[in-house]
C-alpha cells in the first residue's frame, strides 16, 4: 500500500467520480482506476460499487476513508514539527479573537510580544466563528468563551470574566461598592449591539432576571463606550479587568451583584495539529500578561 494509492482512494471518496479525481490529482482516468483495483487487490475488498456511472464508497471502503484521514493528519503534523525546526523562532500565527476583544485585551500584549519576538508575523481576526474556524485550520488560535466539548479541540482556561458598571466618576451612582444587577434597567445605558458577544451574556442574564434592557446608544466600539461614559451620555457594562487596568479617573467601576454577569475565557486550538513555537510562545505570553492583568487588578482594589 502506497501513500499515492491512498491519496488517490481520499480523492475519489471526495468526488465519488473517477475522472473529477483524476483531475484533482493531475493524472490520467485509467491510472488512477489502476491504482484503486491494485489498492482493491491488495486489501482483498471492493472500496467502491460501481452503479453504472455512480460510484458509492462500501463499508470497507469508509474504514479505509476513516483511517487515511488520521494517517495523512500525522504526516501533516511531522511536516508542521519539521518546518518550525527549520524557522526556529520565526514562523506565522493567526488568532482568533471575539469582537472587542482586539481592543479590550489585545493592543498592548501584541506591542509587547512583537518587542520579544519581532521575528514572527501576527495575523489577529475578531470572528464569532472561532471555534468553527480552528476546525477548519483557518485560525491556529482562538480566545473565545469555553466551547462544547470536542476530542478535536484542546481547551486552555484563561480566566473566569467577570462584568461590572462603568459610570462617569461625577455621576452619583459613582460612589456606590456595589450595585444590584436589576438596577441596571434604570440607568441610561450605552451598550454593545444585540449580535454583539458581550451583549449577549447580559441580554442572557436580563432574560432571567426577568427584564429587559433598553440602551440609548449602542457601538462595537470600546473606545466609543468608554468616551461615552467619560462624558456622562451613558453607563456601560464591560469586563470588570479590562476597566481596573484601564485606571482611568474619569470612569468609575461599580462590581454588578445579585447576580454578578460573567463567563469562562479560554484558549483553544485543534489538538491534532502541532504546536509550533510561536503559538506556545504567544500562549504562555498571553497567559502571563493576564495573570499580570489580574493581580494589578487587585492591588488596585486593595
């Protein structure tokens, strides 16, 4: 059995049409028949029915199909291992981010680790299709909310996200500890659209707090919100980490209780894949400056 064989059995599979195979792998119809009935002959089975001009794959022939795609997944790994031996502490990574996030999170890591390793090139993309997109091999990393398990994915825990009021530091609400999440329906708010991931945990935890919210104005724009809240226009609701960091005088952050709104942040990538040295240097960067986030976060609340 020979890798070409099984690449020309993958092929037709996928077309479930000889001549569309053969042109796919740029080699005649009669070689690449040639080499299914060698493939056939040597594994004593039929691969496919032949239906006149259908083909359809047989039970054996799935198993086969099966097991050629964990064969071809492990040569692509070594292939992968191999390259980053080659290109040492150079190399691609793209990343994949929930929108916001590039502006809650992510300006200043990148700044700091191109600094560190100015040699990698960085492609970060806000998506709401992270995890689908790092099945697809699309994205090498996503920073997401924790997704269903998947044996196809690897998840990290990053941190627990936990969302608090930003109000305008002369406004009287600005001196409170705490505030209950279901007066939050009686301020003016400024807030992220519906379709929005962020929104969308609030709108969830609205919906079982039994109300609704109705904000004046809403923008994918962090910096908008937070120069809306600076003015007066607006109160927001945003990750309680990111507003502690920010140290901005003019906002003030009021922590959200009964119930406190939040959700798991992980890092995720496809466990079949291997990990070239500039994701597992942009992980432990990443995991890093969040600790970081979270214990000058701390401070800043001692």
């Amino acid at each position: 059995m020979e890798l070409r064989q099984l690449e020309y059995f993958m092929a037709v599979c996928d077309e479930l049409h000889f001549s569309r195979a053969a042109e796919k792998m740029c080699t005649t119809q009669s070689n690449l028949s040639q080499q299914i009935k060698l493939l056939e002959g040597e594994l004593g089975v039929l691969l496919f029915d032949r239906l006149g001009k259908r083909i359809a794959i047989t039970e054996a022939g799935r198993l086969l199909y099966e097991q050629s795609q964990h064969v071809f997944s492990h040569l692509q790994y070594a292939r992968d291992a191999i390259a980053a031996l080659q290109t040492a502490q150079g190399g691609t990574l793209s990343i994949g981010v929930l929108p916001g996030d590039a502006d809650l999170l992510f300006n200043a890591l990148l700044v700091e680790f191109h600094k560190t390793y100015p040699q990698l090139s960085l492609s970060v993309l806000e998506t709401t299709k992270i995890t689908e997109q790092i099945l697809q091999g699309t994205l090498d990393i996503g920073v997401t909310t924790t997704p269903p398990p998947d044996e196809r994915i690897t998840r990290i825990p990053l941190m627990h996200e936990e969302f608090a009021l930003a109000i305008c530091a002369d406004d009287l609400f600005a001196k409170r500890s705490k505030m209950s999440f279901a007066q939050l329906q009686h301020l003016k708010l400024a807030m992220f659209p519906p379709d929005h991931q962020v929104r969308q945990v609030i709108d969830h935890y609205c919906a079982e707090a039994g109300f609704r919210l109705q904000p004046g104005i809403e923008t994918t724009t962090v910096s908008t919100l937070l120069s809306l809240v600076e003015q007066g226009i607006g109160a927001s609701i945003l990750p309680r980490l990111l507003l502690e960091n920010l140290g901005n005088k003019k906002i003030a952050t009021i922590p959200l209780v009964d119930p406190t709104p939040s959700q798991d942040i992980c890092i995720i990538y496809r466990s079949d894949r291997y990990m070239s040295f500039a994701a597992q240097a942009f992980i432990e960067t990443l995991q890093a400056y969040i600790q970081n986030a979270i214990q000058h976060a701390a401070q800043a609340r001692a």
